[in-house]
C-alpha cells in the first residue's frame, strides 16, 4: 500500500491532513491477483481512485470507529460500518484492532492505520 501512496502521488496530498487508512494486508493484495496488481502498478490514476476508497477524511480510534454505521472516504464514497460481536467490519472486510496503542488514533495524531482483510473494490 505504501508503494501505491508513492506511485500515485497521493502520500503528497496527504501530507498534514488528519486521516484514518484501512490498510489492506499483504494477503489482501495477493489475492487481488497478479493482473489486476500489476494494472494498478501502471496506472496511478486508477491506484489513486482505489486508495482513495481506504483512507477516510478523519482520524478514529478504534472503538469510534465500532460505533458508527457508516463512514465517509476521500472518495466521498460512504461505506457501511458494522460489528459481528468483537469485530468490526467496513464494507464487508474485517478491521483489525491494532496491538499497540500508538497506532490507534489517539488525539493528537494525524494518521490512524488500521489493518483489513480485503481490497474495498468499487462496485
């Protein structure tokens, strides 16, 4: 994820702004297949669009972003928000709770980074 921040030139237009990131993981982008990575390696307008889907204009904590029922993301897109028990989904892919309390939007951050399970793809 961090090589598309760079690749598209989105990690500039982040610079300074208050911000929450679902990460997709490693696996994530493995199981997006080789095709579809290599296009967005190619195409920093299409990789900005995507990124765009995960980074949301404010910055949670984890438990905040529990109790909402929607967000909204830099692509003015709104996706659902919802828990099954502990876990905490968004748009379908499940939100991991990070292990360490730097990471988890505590006031004063600019940048919360929280790990999914899943690319949120366009519909």
């Amino acid at each position: 994820m961090l090589d598309l921040l760079e690749l598209s030139g989105l990690s500039d237009e982040l610079e300074g702004k208050q911000i929450t990131v679902l990460a997709p993981s490693e696996s994530a982008f493995r199981d997006l297949g080789v095709a579809d990575l290599g296009e967005l390696l190619t195409d920093p307008g299409r990789a900005k669009d995507l990124l765009r889907r995960h980074i949301l204009d404010e910055v949670y904590t984890y438990d905040e972003l529990a109790a909402l029922t929607e967000v909204t993301t830099m692509s003015g897109e709104t996706l659902p928000v919802s828990t099954n028990g502990d876990s905490v989904m968004v748009a379908g892919a499940t939100v991991t709770r990070p292990d360490a309390d730097a990471l988890n939007g505590e006031e004063g951050q600019e940048v919360a980074v929280f790990a999914i399970d899943q690319i949120l793809l366009p519909d």
